[in-house]
C-alpha cells in the first residue's frame, strides 16, 4: 500500500552508535536477517522451551512511528504477530483514532518470547532481549516511540518513574522522542484509564503535526 511522503521518510542517522556495554548487539544488516536471529535465540531456556514461536514485529519498516509493548502473550505466540488479541483490537482502535493504519506503524515488543502465564518479563530476560531491541530500533530509525505500559516505558529508558508520571511529556531514546502511555491490557481492565490514554494520543500526534 502507497504511504503518504509525512509517514515515509529517508533513511537517516537518527540513532546514535550503541555504546560499548552493547556490544552483544546484533550485526544484522536487514530486519529479516534480524528476525532469523531471533527465532534460533535460546539464551532465555525457559522462554525458548515453552514458546510457540518467536514474535519480532510488524508494520512499516521505515515508519516514522512505533507501538512498544512489554511482550507476547498466548495470542500472540500463537499467530507470531505482536497484540493481536483484545489487547491489540484496542491498540488498532487507538491507532485508527490517530487517523493512520496499523501498516502506518511498526509494532513491536521488548521481549520477543511469550513469559509463562503471561507474567511480566524478569530482568535478565529483558537483558537478553535487549540487543535484538536496539538492533531492531537502529533498523527502523522512527522518529517517536511510543511505550504502551509502566514494564516497556521503565525498561526503554532506563528508570523506575511511575508510568504516572512519565506520561505528558516527551523523553529521549538514542534520537527518538518517546512518548508513555497506558498497556491496553490494562485500559480493557480499567476502563475509565481511556480518557487518559487518548490525552496521550492527542499529545503523541500533536508533536507528529496532526491535531485531534
């Protein structure tokens, strides 16, 4: 599908070279060759020994802007494709509200193994993960990120401020401007959080040059 030139854009050095205690980084040329890193990766066994498969990610490689979740749940390690379940129905809402399609964006989480029974991502889980992250983020260059969830906006930028109090505002990662919201797992849960979440939107599009 034909992209519009304000959601496509030049390839451009936008991130800056991962520092040295990154080094376990990718080298991968292309997301595809990313990808096939990823579904042979074992370093999580637990992961690796009760996913169905690995789940990297979906939408315009060359996107302006990302969805970040924390990780894959059973829809998704069924399918292979991030939020794809209520969860991602909500998301599709969101972005639809946005004015864009879900192939607008890219999709992703910070884990790319499903944790047993859904639980949040231990630490050194997300150590694992997080070369395959930053190679995929280097790959993509968008300019905005937005985390949805406190496990994705605390893990990306590196903090342990609220998800209360990291919303409303812009943060940095590596170039891109990051944007914290609400996981939709959690709006389904606590309905009156919408209103929230859409503040946030409007605030996200705002800083894109679209006004809600």
């Amino acid at each position: 599908m034909a992209r519009s030139s304000a959601w496509t854009r030049s390839g451009g050095a936008l991130f800056e070279a991962a520092d040295e205690s990154s080094v376990r980084a990718s080298n991968a040329a292309t997301l595809e060759l990313l990808q096939q890193e990823v579904a042979a990766c074992t370093r999580c066994g637990e992961l690796a020994a009760t996913r169905t498969q690995t789940v990297f990610g979906v939408g315009d490689s060359r996107a302006r802007l990302c969805f970040m979740g924390e990780a894959p749940g059973a829809d998704e390690d069924r399918l292979g494709e991030p939020f794809v379940g209520r969860g991602g129905q909500l998301l599709n809402k969101i972005i639809e509200a946005c004015r864009l399609k879900r192939e607008d964006v890219y999709i992703l989480n910070m884990l790319k193994c499903r944790p047993p029974g859904n639980r949040n991502p231990l630490p050194d889980e997300l150590a694992n993960c997080r070369p395959f992250l930053e190679r995929q983020l280097e790959l993509i260059q968008p300019e905005y990120i937005c985390c949805l969830g406190a496990v994705a906006s605390q893990n990306l930028l590196g903090t342990t401020t609220p998800i209360g109090k990291l919303r409303g505002k812009l943060h940095a990662y590596r170039g891109a401007k990051v944007v914290c919201t609400f996981h939709p797992a959690y709006l389904l849960r606590n309905p009156a959080a919408k209103k929230d979440c859409w503040e946030d939107m409007k605030f996200l599009m705002r800083q894109l040059g679209v006004e809600l």
